[in-house]
C-alpha cells in the first residue's frame, strides 16, 4: 500500500457517498472522454471507467503510478501520464492516442495547496479563456475555496475569484464532503463541486481590462469601489457612469453581479 504523502498534500478518499456524488455529479455518458487529475489510488477512476469511451489521468507520484499501471493499466480505455498536470502539454504527449484526445469532460480530486492554478488551466482567465471549453468539470476541492467559486453578489464569500470562475462558467454546490470522508483527514472539509463553462450574455468589449478592473476593485475589500479604481478613472466620472447604469455610486466590489462588472467596465 502506497502512503499518502505531505509533499503532494495526498488525502485518500474512502467515502463511498462521497464517491457516488462525484460520479453522478459527473453524469457520465458512454461517448465521454473523462481527464481526471491526481488519480490517487485509482478508486475514482475504477468507477469511471466501466460508464464513459475513455479516461486520461495525470498522476504526479511514480509510485501511485505503477501501482495504477499494475491496478488498471490493461483496460483498453485507460491512458496515464506521470507528471505535473500544470506544466505537462498534454495534446502533445497524447498525439499517437486519438481515443483519448479532446476529452470532454473533467473529473478529479485534486489537491487542494493548488486548486487556482489547475482551475485556471482548466477554465482559462477572463482574458484568454480555454478555447476548447469542457462540456462540465466536477472537482472535489476545499469547502472554503468552494464557497468563494459559487457565491453570490454582496455576501462575505464573493471576492475577485467569484467573478473570474463565474465570468467563464456557472458552478453549482453538488455536496460536502466531511474531513472524516480521507485517510488521513485533512484538517478541513471539502465540498464537490460542478462546473459548466458558457457564454456570458454580455462579454467584455476589452476582457484585458475587465481582469485588470477586478482584480484592482477587490484589492481592498472594505473600501468602495469608486476609491479602489481612482488609479485608473477619475473619481466623479465613475459616479456619473455608475449612475447612469442605476449601480450605487457607494457600492463595494463585491457588491455588483458579474453582468455588472462587464457594463460597467464596457462603460469606461
């Protein structure tokens, strides 16, 4: 039995209601081509394999890897790539493997210490999205980083990340998951969460600025966000703009929807 290690921030997961949620959450069809990061010990991927055409997984640790390999590695829809889900190329390192190539669909436990960047391959940014956008994407990830991903307008959770994931993709509550659900359990709980990239009715005339805005509106939470932009625009035209938009000149970043954020960004 390979050992969870710390360097990679493994957890097992052993819940069997925790697993059902994540494949059902998945709905998978048998035309799906599923890429799951960080298989673990294959539990996950065992259940997956039997309902969709093919699986790619990406595994970090060479000993997880023959022992999946040893597990797994004769089913014929099966392929696994040792290494750093950020920094393989993927296309290329499957080229020779047409059967697992333009997967649709992702499915993963990954690990928490890098959740944003794998989100963010994964989704891309407000300014360069991922031209092949998945058709959903269920991840098991941190509670606290899941409440931020599907929050709403004016609660404490919505910050500068609500709106960069829900600018490129609806994301939905499927589950939480209790610390007690992984061997070892992590000092927090977790939560399943899904995914689903779309076109946002109204996108960004310049998504370049509309990145920059954010991000420089949620530098300081506590202040407005006329006084957070000052930099950038002059005060008293951003309260005229706002005005004429119907948005409280007051407000705070957190306080404008997402479709708020792109007219009033198309505004300025």
């Amino acid at each position: 039995m390979v050992q969870p290690r710390k360097q990679f921030a493994q957890h097992w997961l052993k819940s069997d209601k925790a697993l059902n949620a994540i494949v059902k959450a998945a709905d998978c069809q048998k035309t799906d081509r599923i890429l799951e990061i960080g298989p673990g010990t294959g539990i996950l991927t065992k259940r997956l394999l039997p309902l969709v055409e093919s699986l790619l997984a990406v595994e970090i640790d060479r000993d997880l890897c023959k022992l999946l390999v040893k597990q797994i590695g004769s089913k014929e829809n099966f392929l696994l790539l040792q290494g750093d889900f950020l920094e393989l190329d993927i296309p290329a390192q499957i080229g020779n493997f047409p059967k697992f190539q333009n997967q649709n669909k992702v499915v993963a436990n990954i690990p928490y210490n890098i959740t944003g960047p794998i989100i963010e391959r994964l989704l891309g940014t407000i300014a360069d999205p991922n031209p092949q956008p998945f058709d959903s994407i269920v991840l098991l990830i941190q509670k606290e980083v899941a409440e931020r991903l599907y929050a709403k307008p004016s609660t404490r959770d919505f910050g500068a990340l609500s709106v960069r994931v829900q600018y490129l993709a609806d994301c939905e509550l499927i589950s939480i998951v209790p610390a007690t659900a992984f061997y070892p359990p992590p000092k927090v709980d977790s939560a399943v969460v899904r995914l689903s990239p779309k076109q946002i009715e109204i996108p960004a005339e310049d998504p370049k600025k509309l990145a920059t805005l954010v991000k420089l509106g949620f530098a300081s939470k506590r202040k407005m966000l006329r006084n957070n932009l000052e930099s950038v625009i002059d005060r008293d035209r951003l309260t005229q703009l706002m005005e004429k938009l119907a948005i409280n000149p007051q407000v705070r970043a957190e306080d404008l929807s997402v479709q708020q954020w792109v007219t009033l960004v198309n505004s300025i």
